[in-house]
C-alpha cells in the first residue's frame, strides 16, 4: 500500500512539473534588437483604412521588415504593417511621423516556424543628423508594442514593452533610391 501511495506522489509531481515546463516562464524580461528595412506605399493605404481615429495627413501604408533576436524565441523573423501619418514638422522642416499597426499587424516568427501576432505604434521624430546616401536620420519615441497570441508553444503568449529604436528614411515620393533601414529594439516582459 505504502508503494502505491509514493508512487501516486511521485507520478502526480511529474504532472504538474511537465505542465508548468510546457506553459514556458511567466512574466519575465523580454528583449529583441531586430535590422530592418521599411517602405510606405503613399497610394492605395490599407492598412490606414481602419484607422479611421487617426489624425494628420496620410503619408501612406508602411511595412517593416526584418530579422534579429529575442530572448526566449531566439532568432526571429519580423514583418509589421501600419498607417503612416504625417503629424508635424520638426524646427529644420522634416517630417514628424506617426506609425500604427493594429492587432494581427505584426508577425513574429521562430527559426521553428512558431508565429507571435500583435500590434504597436510609435512616432518618428528627425534626429537632425546628416543625410547620407538621401536617406535621413530618424529615432523612434513613444513607441510600444503588444504580443496577444501565437501558434505552438506561444498559442497563449502575452508580452509588451516599449519600441525604441533609430533608422535612415528615404523621404522620396518615386519610391526610388536606397531603402529606409535601421535597427529596432522590443524591451519588455513575456509570459507563454
């Protein structure tokens, strides 16, 4: 009797010790430094289109694409669409950006094929600094992004944080030129 009672002890800690390691860490530092490359279609913004709520002048649809890291997903795949707004103007006369992808806008992909969907939105404000190559510099501020769900091992992810990060813009309208590029960084915390 007593073998069977340590055995039940034994198998019914094995339970719980197997479900707490597939439903991953909860509430923990998440971090991810991603190199894109970005464009804005100013014709035909589907992406502006549901954003009714949104004020200044439509510069267009953007997509952002990359590839970096991240804590706890490790080497990612990066794609987020949003509305583009021109809200302002900074002291030199360059554009002030405003950006905004709605829920399902972003797409985080694993090496694994696991895919993390979300949102964000930020503002680009000129850093001032000098153009190279026609591409102007550019930080982002007061962004933030939000994971609500995933396939796999994330199907029931939660994270969100803040967006930071510094590109060269092509401010061009012919859509000739180099590409917008930079680097992006995600600072927050993740649970899965």
């Amino acid at each position: 009797m007593r073998s069977i009672f340590k055995k039940s002890i034994i198998v019914s800690a094995l339970v719980f010790t197997s479900a707490g390691a597939i439903s991953g860490p909860s509430n923990v530092p998440f971090q991810a430094t991603v190199v894109v490359t970005d464009s804005i279609s100013p014709s035909g913004a589907p992406a502006c289109e549901k954003q009714s709520d949104l004020y200044g002048t439509n510069a267009g649809s953007g997509m952002t694409i990359g590839a970096g890291n991240a804590s706890h997903l490790g080497h990612i795949a990066f794609v987020g669409t949003d509305c583009v707004r021109i809200i302002g103007s900074s002291k030199s006369g360059l554009p002030i950006f405003y950006f905004r992808g709605l829920e399902g806008a972003l797409t985080i992909t694993t090496d694994s094929g696991e895919k993390l969907y979300g949102s964000y939105q930020g503002t680009f404000i000129p850093t001032e600094g000098p153009v190279e190559d026609g591409l102007v510099p550019y930080k982002v501020e007061s962004g933030q992004f939000t994971i609500s769900n995933g396939t796999g091992l994330f199907a029931n992810v939660k994270a969100s944080g803040n967006l930071t990060g510094t590109e060269k813009l092509n401010l061009g309208t012919t859509g000739k030129g180099p590409a917008s590029n930079g680097t992006i960084f995600l600072n927050g915390r993740i649970s899965y």
